[in-house]
C-alpha cells in the first residue's frame, strides 16, 4: 500500500493566515456597523426635518411598543404613529407591551421629533 506525502506547512504561516482572517472579520464587522448607524443617523435627520404626523388635541390608536419612566417618575407608554414618538401619561393598571390604546396629543417636544399624550381607552 502506497502512502501519500504529507504536505507540511509551517507554524507561522498558520498564524499569519489566522491573523488575517481575524482582522478581515473584524474590518467587516465594523464596516456593517458604521452603515447602520449611518443609516440611522439619516432617518433621525429626516424625522427632524419632516411636520409630525399628529396634531395637538386630536386622539391616535397605536400599539404601545415599551414603557418608560417620566420625569416625574410616573409610568408612560412609549408608542408610534406613523413612526412619530408618542409617550403616553395617566394610565391604568394592567396595560403590557402590545396593547393597543388610544391617546390624546397634548404637547410636542423641543423640535416636534415627539410627543407628550394622555391616555383615553384600551382598544
């Protein structure tokens, strides 16, 4: 029975290719990473340019999408219409993630990228 020659490659080699390798991993990991934030960068600069999508009195239904805590330390939701931020005070008990509910623009923030709501009525 014949045996094959074994190809022999040297133990830097290896480790130069390795580095390598690493680094190409590294360089686009962070190449993808710049562009998401690039790209998220925009989409903020355009929200700030555009008029909201919401009015000051009018009622809006949307799905609260988190919770956050107020200034004041009161619970608010956290929702979006039209992709327009909307925190949502004076809620009941039992509300989670998810549930739809219909609030009433009060007031916008510095710049009109969101805005302060009070709670109306679970859908």
């Amino acid at each position: 029975m014949e045996t094959l020659p074994v190809v022999g490659i040297d133990t830097p080699y290896l480790w130069i290719v390795g580095a390598v390798g690493l680094l190409l991993v590294v360089v686009v990991y962070r190449w993808r990473g710049s562009s998401d934030r690039r790209q998220s960068k925009r989409a903020h600069d355009a929200a700030q340019q555009r008029d909201p999508p919401v009015e000051i009195g009018e009622t809006y239904a949307f799905g609260i999408t988190d919770f956050s805590e107020h200034h004041s330390g009161e619970r608010v939701a956290v929702g979006k219409v039209e992709g327009f931020v909307l925190f949502v005070e004076d809620l009941p008990g039992g509300l989670s993630k998810g549930d739809v509910i219909e609030a009433k623009v009060l007031s916008f923030n510095q710049g009109h990228t969101s805005a302060d709501a009070t709670f109306v009525e679970r859908r």
